[in-house]
C-alpha cells in the first residue's frame, strides 16, 4: 500500500477553493437561525398562547434528530410543495433551478435556530431577574427592556456557547457532501476517485478543518476578553 | 422521477426501520463504552500535567474535536486496511461495523475527556485536602471522593453526549454499516419514495432521543435531590 504524500498536498490545494461555500454554509444557517431563535424566545417569555408549545417541539425536534435527515427532509420536501405553490400563482420557476446548498443553507438555518434557542434560552437564565424588574420599574416597554437589558446580557454571557455552535456547523457542512454539494468533504470524495487515494484526501480535508476550528477557538478567545472587559463587578 | 407521496408507506417503513435500531444502539453502547474508559486516560494527564502525555492528550482531543465526524469515519474506514496492511494482514474485506464504532468510540473519548476533566475541575479542592489529611494516598483520594462527585457533576453533559453520540451514529450509512440508517437508504432505492423513508427515520430517531432525555432527566433528578431551585427571567409573571 503506496502512501501518496504529494496528493495530500494537492487535494488540500483543491480544496481550499471550496472553503468559502464552506463557510457560507456554517454562517448564514447561523445568522437566519439567530433571527428563527429570537422568535422562539419571544414566544416564551412572554408566553404567547399556542406557539410554546410549537416553540418546545420545534426546538425538541431539531436537536434530538440528526442534522442530515433535516437536509434530507428539507431537500426532499420543499420542492414539490415549491412547484405547486408556483403553478398555482403562475411565478414560472421550478424548484430544480434552487441549487442544493440552497436547501442545504435551510434546513441547517432551522437547525440551527433550535441549538441557539437553547443557547440564547441559557444565557437569559443565568440573568438576574432584578434587572427586569428594574427596567419596568423606571418605565421601559417590553421590547426595550428585551432589546437593552435581556438580550444584551444573555449574549455576552453566551460567547463561548456561541462558538462552540459556530464551529459544530462547520463540522455540520461536511453532511452536505452526502448531497453531492461541493464543499470539502465533497471535493475530497471528486479529488480522490480518479486514483484511489481516498486516505489521503480525507486527510487533507481533516488538516483543513483542524486549521479552520484552531482559528475560530482563537476568534473565541479574543471575543471572551473584549466582553469581559464589560462584566465589572457592582460599582 | 417520484411517485406520489403516500402516508401510508411511512407507517409500513416504521417497523422496518426499528428491525435495525438494535444495531444502531449496539454500534452507540459499544462506542460508548470503549470511549468513556479511554476518556478517562485522556483526562487524567490532561488534570495531573503528566509531561509528555499530556500533551499528545491536548493534540488528540484537539484533533477529534476539531475535525467533522463523516471526515473521521472516512479517515478510519480507508486507514485501517492502510496500517493493517503495513504489517501484511487484509482487512480491506473487513466489515465496516467495526470502522465505525472505532471511530465512534475515538470520537466519543475526546469529547468524554473534556467533560470528566471539567466535572473534575468543578470539584472543590478542599475535598482533595481533606482526603489527604486523612490519610487517603493520591489515587484513594482521586477514585473515592473526587472522581464520584465529578461524575456526578457531569452528568448532564454526559447525557447531552449520549444524544449527540446517537445522531453521530445516523453518518455510519456513509461507509457501509448497515444500522437503522443503512437500512433506511436501502429502502430508498426498493421502494422510490425517499421522503416517506426519511420521515419514518425522523420518527424513529426522534422516539430514541426523547427515550433517552427522559431517563436523563429523571436520572439527574434523583442524583441530584437536594439542590435549591433558581428564580429566573421565565418564572416571572410579565404582562
């Protein structure tokens, strides 16, 4: 068996190329999930009749099941309802135009907003509730007390839960090669079919995600002391 | 391409997909196991700074950390019969079962030695003193007051693992295994209707997972009897 050192050079060279669509893919899931989290959040604090309760089983669901029957769910099911939605209004378009990492980017968006409410959910917790308290007391609505006290803090606090998501999702991308969307994993299975060097590719794609997670901890770091910075003791 | 989706077949493909599920489930005990006890001889270089081995700890749990599973499985799957053959014996034929809980089990030890070593780091230091002062030597101290009180403080992450271990699991169709998922993806291509089969798997999968979280739950509840409750900003009546 030939140990093929120079491939795993190449490999890596080819697969540099897909890291952008790589980490698009672990972002924007992120920053849509953010928005679907805050949603989730609103609903139950205060305790919007009906939707807690889809709130509790969308954030159950999503997390107690893996993230690539979501893609598959996500991928198999939205373009037949697409279709049907656009003869009905006569839009033209098919859902076979939709690339995949488009329903890729989707599912792991709700994905994701089921990991961040949990995230977002703990930061919250771990808020004093004399602060709310104190907000109301000197007049602030519910969406200012929520948007200049609540969620500040619970942000601040979950800076490290933050990052452990972010680089869990970029692990998550690599469920996208199943799809046949060229992002690391991806081309390492292209790269590596003409010549067999399988081992070698992977081995490429794992020192690529290494580097990548190794550089998103540091961004952690820094990120954990700039807002230290702002968590002084009482006066 | 398709043909219409059809309910019904979700609840032929249920029981089908369960037939499999005491397969996923060994594949997950096994990988659970193996990587709880070399976890621990992770963690323990990792919480004595043992020189050298330390840090070849901090690079493999850096390693298995950072690193998506599918790619390690691959990584296992195709290095196996690689070094195997090093030495002259052919495990290229070799069932891909036991590549992947493996790897699992690789996986699962880096992600164990983290957790053990923050239980242990959460136990007061002045339980190990007073182990000393009584006498009890380093690894006495170590086994019977620390280690105890550790685990008891991990359990939730432990458990938190436990699921992400059982999702982890769902990749192994990638190399071969066939597990509940393997079984799913054959039924795929039988019987041409892969959404309902995604579905049934869904159901299953989600049935494990809330199985799992209630014994978690209850488990933890009854570990941990005498703690206060905290008032947070959910308890609060705002309207």
């Amino acid at each position: 068996m030939q140990f093929d050192f120079p491939f795993i050079v190449s490999a890596m060279k080819e697969m540099v190329k897909t890291i952008p669509l790589t980490l698009m893919m672990a972002v924007l899931p992120i920053v849509f999930g953010f928005l679907v989290a805050l949603g989730n959040i609103i609903v139950r604090i205060f305790r919007i009749k009906g939707l807690v309760a889809c709130s509790r089983f969308y954030v159950s669901f999503f997390r107690s099941t893996p993230a690539i029957l979501h893609i598959m769910l996500i991928y198999l099911g939205i373009p037949p309802v697409a279709d049907q939605v656009s003869s009905f209004f006569h839009l033209g378009w098919s859902a076979n135009e939709i690339p995949v990492s488009m329903f890729v980017i989707m599912a792991l968006s709700l994905t994701a907003g089921a990991y961040l409410t949990e995230i977002i959910r703990s930061g919250i917790l771990a808020m004093d509730t004399g602060q709310v308290e104190a907000a109301y007391s000197i007049g602030l609505t519910h969406s200012q007390t929520f948007r200049r006290v609540i969620l500040p803090q619970a942000l601040m606090v979950s800076i490290p839960n933050f990052t452990n998501l972010g680089i869990g999702f970029l692990h998550t991308t690599s469920i996208a090669a199943i799809v046949a969307v060229p992002e690391i994993t991806g081309t390492a299975t292209i790269v590596a079919s003409d010549n067999y060097a399988f081992l070698e590719a992977f081995i490429g794609a794992a020192i690529i995600y290494w580097v990548l997670t190794l550089i998103l901890e540091s961004v952690n770091g820094v990120l954990e002391r700039k807002a230290a910075r702002f968590q002084g003791g009482t006066l | 391409m398709e043909n219409a989706f059809d309910m019904n077949m979700i609840g032929d493909f249920v029981p089908t997909l369960t037939a499999y599920l005491p397969v996923t489930l060994y594949i997950l005990t096994l990988s659970l196991l193996f990587g709880f006890v070399l976890g621990l001889f992770l963690a323990l270089p990792r919480i004595y700074n043992i020189p050298i081995v330390n840090q070849l700890a901090k690079v493999y749990i850096s390693f298995f950390r950072g690193t998506p599973i599918m790619v390690q499985l691959f990584i296992v799957f195709y290095g196996i019969p690689a070094l195997t053959g090093l030495i002259g014996i052919d495990t290229s034929k070799m069932d891909p079962f036991y590549a992947a809980v493996a790897t699992y089990a690789l996986s699962n030890a880096a992600a164990a030695a983290e957790i053990i070593r923050a239980g242990v780091g959460s136990v007061d230091k002045g339980q190990t003193e007073a182990a000393y002062s009584i006498g009890l030597s380093g690894s006495q101290a170590f086994r019977r007051i620390v280690l105890p009180q550790a685990l008891v403080q991990a359990f939730p992450n432990m458990g938190n693992m436990v699921i992400s271990s059982l999702k982890d699991t769902s990749l192994a169709f990638s190399i071969g295994v066939m597990d509940m998922s393997g079984r799913g993806q054959t039924l795929i291509t039988s019987s041409n209707h892969s959404l309902e089969v995604y579905i049934a798997l869904s159901i299953v999968y989600y049935a494990v997972a809330v199985l799992f979280e209630w014994f978690f739950r209850v488990a933890e509840k009854r570990i941990k009897k005498n703690q206060t409750r905290i008032v947070t900003v959910f308890d609060m009546n705002i309207h």
